[in-house]
C-alpha cells in the first residue's frame, strides 16, 4: 500500500504541494476547508443524502481494507447505506477447491453491514471471468449444470434473507462474438451450457433466496455511441424475451464504468435503458460507477478531479430525472484502491500517474465527485 508521501511524489509537481494543506486539516472526514467547514457526516453523509430521495449509495468493499483499515471501516459505516463485495463472492474466491467454499471474507462483509444497518448487493453468480483455476480441467458440458446449480443454491443459500439484490448473470452480452442476439458465446457458461444458462441462473437465484432482487449487471451500455447502443439494444432485449418467457428477473444494473474525456454523451442512451426497464416493470440501479481519467491530459490533479466531478455530475443528473433508479454505488471508496490502478491496463496514455475515478482521495478526504454525488441526490425528485 502506498504512503501519503509516496503518492504525493507519484503525482508530482506543484499541485501536489498545493494540495497538501487541505489534506492536512481534513483528515478528521468531520469537515473539510474545501467546502468551508461544511459537515460530511451525519445530516451532511451521501447516505443521509440519497435516503432523503430514497436512495440506497452504496460502494464495492475490498475485502483486506475492510480487515486491516480502520479508517475505511469507519468510511463506510459513516456514508453509506449499501455495500457491494468488489471481488469475495466469486467464484475465484469462494471457490479454492471444486468441493469446498470459503465465505470467510463474504460473512465478514455481511456481519460488517448487518452491525451497521447497511444493505448489500451480491455480486455475483455467473460470470465470465473470475473463474478458478480447476474451473477448465473440471466443469465440462456433463456436469455444469450441476455446478452451476449448486453454486447458487449454497451461496444464494447462505446468505438468503440478507440480500437487497443479487448480480445474478454478469455480462452477458458481446457483440464481437457475432451472435444475432448478441449473447457472449465465448463464456464458458455459454459453451457447456448453451443460451439456457442464463434462465436457469435466474430461476436458481428466485429458489435459493426468493427475496433477493435478481439483476441483470452489464457495462458499456450506457453512451450514445453506435457501439453501446448495439451493446445496450441486445441488453434490452434479453430482458424483454426473459420477462415474455415469466424467468424470474427484478432490476438491471447498468455498471456505468464512465470516461472523463468522451466524444460522445450518455443522455439518449442513460434514458433508454431506464425507460426499457421500466417498461418491463424492473428497477434499475447503477452498480459501478467510476470514472477513468488516463484520457485526461493535465497533469494537475485539481483539475482532473474537476472534470470527473462534472463526468459524476451530468451522468447521475441524467440517471436520477426520474424515479427507477433506487441505487447508486461506486466502484471502490477512494482512489487509494480502485481496479483502474491495477497495473497499467487502464493507464495506457499515463502509465506513470495513478486514477482518480472515486468520490474520496487517497487519504479518505472528499474530493469533488463526493460533492457531485452529494449535489445530484439533492437534486433528484423523491422516489
Ligand atoms: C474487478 C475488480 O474490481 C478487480 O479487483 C478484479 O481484479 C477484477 O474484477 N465489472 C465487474 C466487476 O462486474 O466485477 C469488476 O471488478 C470490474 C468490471
């Protein structure tokens, strides 16, 4: 992990210096000198926020900060109303051996919420990737289904009654792989299983914890450009053949993995998804949101923090004009740790600088995507 030296000699230069009175005086997350003093917590937390719209925020939980870090448990407890684990309930983590699960990291998070009144998301049952590494040389077209079915029974089992909603099938849907309904036919699932894997997931998930809202999770859907509104049309039309054959299925989890600098917008193609949803009478929440900023070409951290913000700011003004979106969770807390950062696959343009795609800065200090987020939750009609 870095220290705050380290990442003020990382990102480099003046604005570094500039920034690190603010960094200072702030620690404390009960105020901070960017706003004037204004509280953070409490009446001024994004929980307390968005539960004025009824709204859940929420965020994606590192398993080992919320073990080691006692500042980021008390982040969490402090401005959040939902969580999501980034990575403990895959298959790759709960899964070390075909016979047996370890949920120790999936119970820390649920008891973690349940001690502080916060919902959670489960994420997720079916997905591409994050499989592990017995996964190939052992589930093959004659056993799937009984792996896949036993999955979601045991760990949909286990934590049933406690989850608001379930990522049930992730990512589905890749227009490269040339199918006419645009289903991903490279995932694994799809090969031993056929298109049938995806009913099958979601009428197992309304067995195993028949509370749970089932949700259908996919990313680049949301821009106006031709290659999302393809992407977002297959989306659509998945659910829309899913509800007709009555498979069991509540809400669509648009990820929203944003870019602070984009030739096109999100406004036709944010609407769109809702208003499918909502004629399929589902809810709709943004389960992922980030925005990466490697396109961005200034260095100067202020700046780049600003044009995120405003990526923050007109993407949930458009998400929150109506009434179907019920959530809006980030994908991490602080830019300490986010998956952008993660080697340097999504820093291509600048390796040599680290994301700043979160609502709160390395050091847990609200930045201007907080206030972004703050600001659209006020702004948004009740729900
Ligand atoms: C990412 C995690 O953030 C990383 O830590 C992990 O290495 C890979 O997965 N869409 C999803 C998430 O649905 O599960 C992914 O999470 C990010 C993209």
């Amino acid at each position: 992990m870095m220290t705050r030296r380290e990442w003020m000699r990382q990102a480099g230069g003046v604005t570094a210096i500039a920034a690190i009175p603010q960094l200072l005086c702030s620690r404390g997350l009960a105020q901070t000198a960017a706003n004037g003093g204004q509280a953070i917590t409490g009446a001024g937390s994004l929980k307390d926020h968005a539960a004025a719209r009824g709204l859940l925020t929420g965020c994606a939980v590192n398993a080992n900060l919320l073990r080691d870090d006692e500042d980021f448990r008390k982040l969490l407890a402090e401005q959040y109303n939902i969580v999501v684990p980034e990575n403990c309930l895959k298959w790759n983590i709960l899964r070390p051996t075909a016979e047996t699960y370890n949920f120790a990291d999936a119970d820390s998070l649920v008891a973690f919420a349940e001690a502080n009144g916060m919902k959670v998301r489960g994420h997720n049952f079916v997905w591409h990737e994050a499989l592990p590494g017995w996964f190939a040389a052992t589930v093959n077209r004659d056993n799937a289904q009984k792996f896949l079915v036993d999955h979601i029974h045991t760990v949909g089992g286990r934590y049933k009654g406690k989850m608001h909603s379930w990522d049930v099938v992730n990512e589905a849907i890749w227009i490269p792989d040339g199918r006419p309904d645009g289903l991903r036919s490279s995932s694994p699932w799809f090969q031993m299983l056929g298109p049938g894997y995806i009913d099958l997931a979601f009428r197992t998930a309304r067995e195993a914890d028949p509370t749970a809202l089932l949700t259908y999770n996919d990313y680049s859907i949301e821009y106006d450009s031709n290659d999302a509104g393809r992407k977002r049309t297959a989306v659509l039309a998945l659910l829309r053949r899913m509800k007709a054959d009555r498979v069991p299925l509540d809400a669509l989890g648009i990820q929203s993995h944003l870019h602070a600098i984009s030739k096109e917008g999100f406004s036709r193609g944010v609407r769109e998804l809702i208003d499918g949803a909502k004629a399929l009478g589902l809810q709709v929440f943004i389960t992922e949101l980030d925005v990466n900023d490697d396109a961005v070409a200034t260095a100067d951290m202020t700046e780049r923090d600003k044009i995120v913000a405003a990526v923050y700011r007109s993407y949930l003004t458009t998400a929150l004009d109506g009434p179907e979106v019920k959530a809006v969770l980030t994908w991490g807390v602080s830019d300490k740790n986010t998956w952008l950062n993660n080697g340097t696959k999504f820093r291509k343009q600048h390796p040599e600088r680290l994301q700043r795609p979160l609502p709160f800065d390395p050091d847990y200090v609200p930045g201007p995507a907080f206030y972004a987020m703050r600001d659209s939750f006020d702004e948004a009609k009740k729900r």
